[in-house]
C-alpha cells in the first residue's frame, strides 16, 4: 500500500459550495485522528471516529481528508463540554443553526444533531462530532433506529489504539450523499469485507435507497 494519499479530484460545483459553505460558517483546519486522540486523552466516556478516517483504518486505503469527525453519545455532550470547558468552544449544529453549548446550553436538544469545536471565534473549526442516539448506553444507528447495538460490536480498535466505526457501517452513511470520494472508500471497503458483512452493507444501503447505483457492485 503507499504511503502517498490520494488527492481528492472536486469539480467546480464542488468546489463552489464548498468555498460557500467557508464564506457563511469560517474556514476549517481538522484535527487528526492522532490529534483527536491527545485531545481527549483523559475524556472518561467512549469516543469513536466515523467516515473516511474509519475506511482508511480498517482497509489502509490512504486518501486526502477533507474533515475529522467523531461520534459519541448524545448522553456525554454534557460531559464532554465540562471536559473541554476553559480550552475549546464547543457549539451545537442543528440543520445549519449554530448555538454555543455551556451555560444556559447543557446539553443538545436534538441528539441526532452535530457538535463543532474551535478554539475561539477568531479561530477555524477543527473537528465535527455527529452525535449518536443512545439507548440506555447503547448505540443507535442513525440511518435505521432499529439497529441497536453495544458500542464495542459496532467499532474496532485500529493500529494506532484509536477506536473507529465498522467501514460497512461509515459506507452505508456515505451512501445518501454518494460524492466521488465515497465512491472510493466503498471501492476499498469492499475489499476487506467478509460475505455476511457485504450482505450486511447492500441490505443497508438497499434500505434507505432501493435503487441506489451502488447496489450493483455490492
């Protein structure tokens, strides 16, 4: 496998929205995997990390990442803004609405929603955090509520001792946007992935779009 990543190829709509979303919402400059990990060294509540970064631990498929995001419990944002509270700002991300969490903001309203995090307001955003509903501890799957399941069967622990989200499961949340690049992590997941877990994935995916133009190469 090289050690050179794949550079992401956008077209110019692409490009365009992506230079929009920059104008209303500031630039980004992501952490790390590695960098996630120093950061919350010490955060007692279980943390994972979720789509192109997932893919790339589990298949060491390299390519250019254009963002970090983690998961976790919705139950821990109120943990989770204590922990980081005095070094980070942590905002909630509902359908576009931004609001800082702390104070009179606990927790998130909305457990399906997203967390940002930057360092001040005249710093970039460096790490996204779409929450997981929990049941009773237990992880949901966004895409299918009734897929329930205990964090530990639903992860993995890679190389680097960083806990990640299965790559059939960070695929099948890829598959609603079906962008160039998710292309490719579906490419190298299939790859790595046994017959009852593929059946898995084109069950998934065949769920939310029973026409989707993935299907034919699950």
């Amino acid at each position: 496998m090289t050690s050179e990543r794949v550079s992401l190829q956008r077209s110019a709509a692409e490009q365009r929205t992506e230079d929009e979303f920059y104008a209303v919402y500031g630039p980004w400059a992501p952490l790390t995997p590695a960098e996630v990990a120093e950061v919350l060294a010490r955060f007692d509540r279980p943390w994972w990390v979720v789509g192109g970064w997932a893919v790339e631990a589990a298949t060491g498929y390299r390519r250019e990442h254009e963002d970090t995001d983690i998961s976790m419990l919705a139950c821990e944002v109120p943990a989770l803004v204590s922990y980081l509270a005095g070094d980070w700002h942590v905002w909630n991300n509902v359908g576009g609405v931004l609001h800082p969490l702390g104070g009179q903001w606990a927790t998130v309203d909305e457990p399906d929603s997203q967390l940002w995090l930057r360092k001040n307001a005249s710093s970039p955003w460096v790490l996204d955090i779409p929450l997981t509903p929990g049941c009773n501890g237990r992880w949901t799957n966004r895409r299918d509520p009734d897929h329930v399941a205990d964090i530990t069967d639903v992860t993995f622990i890679g190389d680097d001792g960083i806990r990640y989200v299965l790559p059939e499961i960070a695929i099948s949340y890829k598959a609603a946007q079906n962008r160039p690049k998710d292309a490719l992590d579906l490419t190298a997941t299939l790859a790595v992935l046994d017959p009852a877990r593929r059946e898995w994935l084109r069950d998934a995916v065949a769920r939310q779009a029973p026409d989707h133009p993935w299907l034919e190469h699950i």
